[in-house]
C-alpha cells in the first residue's frame, strides 16, 4: 500500500476538512434539533453522490456512460427512500419534526461540499485513485460506506433520544458521525491502494 508523509491512506489536508466539517455542528448546538441533523446528513449524502458522479465519469469517459446514467437514477431513488425514512422516523419519535436550523445548513453544507472536493482532487484526481478502482468498485463505493455511517447515527441518536438525552444526543451523534465517517475514509483510501 502506498502511503504519503503522513502514514495515512489519505491526504491529510483532505483529513482535516473532513474532521472540521463534520464537527461544525457543535457549534450550533442548541440552534438545532434531531431532523436538522439527519436532514444535514441527508444533503450530505446528496453531496456524496455528486462527487462519485465526477468519480465515474472520470473512470468511463463520459457522462452519458451506463455507468453513470444508472447511478444518477439509483441515486436519486435512494435519496428520496432515505429523507422519506427520517420524517418517518422523527416524526414517530418525537411527534414534531420542527424547523431546519438555517445557519446550520448554510454554515456546514458549504464545508461538507469543499472536505468531499479536496478528497477527490488530491486523492481521487492528484494520487490517481481512478487508475486503480473499477466502475463497478467505484459504482459500490459510497453506498458501503453511507450504509454503515447513516445505520450508525439514527440507530445511535434514536437510542439516546429515548432516554431523553437531546442534547448530549446531539454531541454523541455529531462525534460517532464524525469518526465513522473518518475511519470508513481512511479505509476506502487504503483499499484502493492495497488493491493493486
């Protein structure tokens, strides 16, 4: 496995954005609630997708590939399952789903959006990472990854809501998001590499 000055799998520029942006939100504790969350997440994910668009169709050549034209609908089909998923959710836990948190999303979304860009321009585009994927690995690869980290979070964040904990909820929700989504990172870097 080829590793950079650092030891990580990762630039550690692309580290450090992807550690401050996740934790952003603690910034806004008490400015938000459990939906404005898992709705951030939720644009997140969006922003993930986005950005393995650009993965794929720097592997196929080509928007117009299958590849990419298959993952666009999957995509899509996924996102709507998933924000249908947390109002279902939130609405059966806490009756109220309230109003998203606007600085929170305004603040963070930008964040979220430039920690995935540097990842794939130095890693992705400057490291060369698309040598050494397929579009079949590359098409797998945030729906892994997104499973785990978003399983993780509600299962998590509903456990401590039923206790009634909401704001140290809302810490320890932040805090596991961020270093699941660090560790499932620095583990699909490494994969990438190892591979090959």
């Amino acid at each position: 496995m080829t590793k950079n000055l650092t030891g990580l799998s990762s630039n550690l520029l692309a580290v450090i954005s992807l550690v401050a942006a996740n934790t952003l939100p603690l910034f806004w504790l008490s400015q938000y609630n459990f939906f404005s969350l898992l709705f951030l997440y939720w644009l997140e994910s969006g922003i993930v997708g986005f950005y393995n668009i650009l993965k794929l169709r720097k592997i196929t050549g080509s928007f117009s590939s299958r590849p990419v034209i298959n993952f666009i609908k999957m995509w899509i089909l996924a996102l709507i399952i998933y924000i249908a998923t947390i109002i279902m959710i939130v609405n059966a836990m806490a009756n109220d789903i309230g109003p998203i948190a606007g600085r929170l999303i305004l603040m963070t979304v930008p964040a979220l959006l430039i920690s995935h860009g540097i990842s794939y321009f130095y890693n992705f585009i400057g490291k060369k990472e698309f040598l050494l994927t397929t579009t079949k690995q590359q098409f797998k690869a945030p729906l892994q990854r997104l499973l785990v980290l978003h399983f993780s979070i509600v299962v998590g964040g509903l456990l401590l809501l039923n206790y009634g904990l909401v704001q140290g909820a809302l810490i320890v929700f932040v805090v596991i998001k961020t270093f699941i989504d660090l560790g499932t990172h620095l583990n699909e870097h490494s994969k990438i590499r190892g591979a090959f």
